[in-house]
C-alpha cells in the first residue's frame, strides 16, 4: 500500500512539474514577442506620428483617410526632401569656392534667356572720361540702343573699373554718377586700380562676365580702341564650331629682364635663355570661349599673372586643349579689310 502511495504522489510531483516548466515557456515567448513588438513600433515612431497628423489634418479638413499609396509617397517624399536640402548646402559651398557661375545658381529652375553671343568688356582707368564718351558715340551707344544691340545682336558691351585706393573718394564718386547716368558699368568693388594690377583686372573681368551673363564668347578691348561691332559679330560667328577657340592677333617679343625698361617682367628668368615669350595674343583686343572663361573661374586663385596681361591670358591657356585663332582682323594697327578694330 505503501508502494502504490508512493508512485501515486510522484506522478502527480512530475505532472505539476511539467505544467509549470509549459507556463514557464509560454511566459518567456510571449515576452520576447512584446519585446520584438515594441521595438518594431519605436522603430517606426517619427513616421507614425507624422502620418498620424496628417491623417488628423485630412479629417479635420474633411477629406478622406491617407492610403497605403499616399503613406509610401509620403515617407519617399521626407526622403528626398533630405537629399535635396543636403544638395543644396553642397552647392551653395561649391559657389562660395568659385565652383560654380552665381548664373547657374541665381537663375537654376527658372527660364533661360537666350544665349549672346558675346559679352565685350572695356579696359578703363581713372580720368578717362573723354575715352569713354567717345566710344559712346563712335561704336558702343547708350540707353535704349545700348539695350537694343543685346536684344537684337546678342552683344552685351561694358566699361570694366575697380575702386580707388581711397574708397569713396571723389574717383569713385565719378564713376558711380557716371555709371547711374550710363548704367554701363561692371564696376569691381574688390579690386584696387593700379597700373601694375592690369593682369589682375582682366581676370575679374572674365570672371565677372562668365558668371553672370551666358554667352559664346567673352572678349576684352582696351579703351582707347575702336571697335566694328558687325564686323566683330562675324568673326566670332564663323568661330562658334571651336568650343575652346583663343582668338585675336598673336605675336611674341622680347622679354625685358632690366627693372629700368618700360617692359620689364620680373618673372624674365621662366622664359628661358631666348628670352621670348610664347605666342599670345594682343591685348588690344582678343576674344576666348565661353569654356575658357569657365576655365579661368573656376581656377581663379591658381592662375600665374605677368607684368602683362597679354601675356597672362596666354599663359593661362597654354597647356590646355585651346585651338588658338591667329585672326588678322584683330590686328588694329594693320587696317585690313575687313578689320574689326582700329587704334584711337
């Protein structure tokens, strides 16, 4: 009898055991579910309650739930919302740098004008009023014929001055009222005119020029020349199949290696023991595309300057890809037919 209790009360220890090891189980599944559950729902949390705020403006607008569809397009939407504010930090660097034309980024999204053909920057100084107001009336024009030529040639024509040593002082003064009467001024607030910053110049012209007007070429002419705008206008037409054309009357000469000389370069050691410079064109006036512009823009703060800056453009150019345009016509001195400009 003793026996059978035994066995009796085992059975029952074993099952109870059982039962409790079952619970046991069942409890640390469902526990590890909860915990799965709620992680996946933390997980999600931003995206829930944004789409909970939408749900609750569509309701309070009266309109109908958000769909499984418009949940996705949402979600995609923040998304790419991300992507484009970070581009747009990054392009905003790039421009900061020089990288990228203020043209691109003033006018991205918005209709693009037509495509000049050229943009014609006149070298000017300080106390060269007379000058200017005689390519007013000889080639350039003002006011409404001065808009006129862009709209119907595609030829934009500015003076190019910087700012005095003494900011603000009558020399400013004059040009700033000269160019409020004119409006035909790029004025280089950042330079400093200076006869031994003519390099200097020429290169912020470029710079200026490329960056805010789109153009097939970009030219620069000294202010005591004159210029046959239709005559200059083909010239440059028959040249629009050279994307990267360095056009103007090229020569070469000799570098002067004594400071005393009116020519002298003090880089005069680069040239070698034949003492020429490399062909380049005069500066009277040459013309380049609009990749050699973008060219100098974007290497603006690496570019070597000479005495000259004749010498400079040319310089600039010649390691490059350039197919350079000896074009008699740009020769002002020789007063061929044809001939696009002529020295004052």
């Amino acid at each position: 009898m003793n026996s059978r209790g035994s066995s009796h009360r085992l059975s029952s220890s074993a099952s109870s055991f059982r039962n409790r090891l079952s619970f046991l189980m069942l409890s640390m599944f469902a526990t590890m579910a909860s915990f799965y559950v709620a992680s996946r729902m933390w997980q999600d949390a931003d995206n829930r309650v944004y789409l909970i705020n939408e749900l609750d403006k569509r309701i309070g607008q009266g309109k109908s739930a958000v769909s499984v569809e418009d949940t996705l397009k949402i979600i995609s939407c923040r998304e790419q919302q991300k992507k484009l504010a970070s581009l747009h930090v990054e392009l905003e660097k790039a421009r900061q740098d020089g990288f990228v034309p203020k043209r691109l980024s003033e006018h991205s999204g918005t209709k693009s004008k037509k495509k000049l053909l050229a943009v014609i920057g006149i070298i000017t100084r300080f106390g060269r009023k007379n000058n200017r107001d005689a390519i007013r009336k000889a080639w350039m024009s003002t006011g409404a014929a001065l808009q006129k030529l862009e709209e119907e040639k595609g030829i934009v024509i500015r003076f190019v001055i910087g700012r005095s040593a003494n900011q603000g002082d009558s020399l400013d003064r004059e040009i700033d009222s000269e160019n409020g009467q004119n409006k035909d001024f790029i004025i280089l607030n950042d330079h400093v005119e200076a006869p031994e910053e003519q390099a200097k110049k020429t290169k912020l012209l470029f710079i200026h020029a490329v960056d805010h007007w789109d153009a097939e070429f970009y030219a620069k002419v000294n202010d005591d020349i004159y210029v046959n705008i239709d005559a200059l206008g083909a010239v440059l037409s028959s040249h629009l199949d050279k994307p990267r054309a360095y056009i103007g009357c090229m020569k070469s000469g000799e570098v002067f290696s004594q400071p005393s000389h009116k020519w002298y370069e003090p880089d005069w050691w680069k040239f070698g023991d034949g003492k020429s410079y490399f062909r380049h064109a005069s500066g009277e006036i040459f013309a380049i595309s609009q990749a050699l512009a973008q060219f100098i823009s974007v290497n603006r703060l690496f570019l070597h300057m000479y005495s000259h800056d004749d010498v400079s453009a040319g310089s600039w150019f010649i390691g490059l890809d350039v197919k350079h345009v000896d074009e008699g016509k740009f020769c002002c001195s020789s007063w061929s037919s044809g001939a696009v400009c002529a020295a004052a």
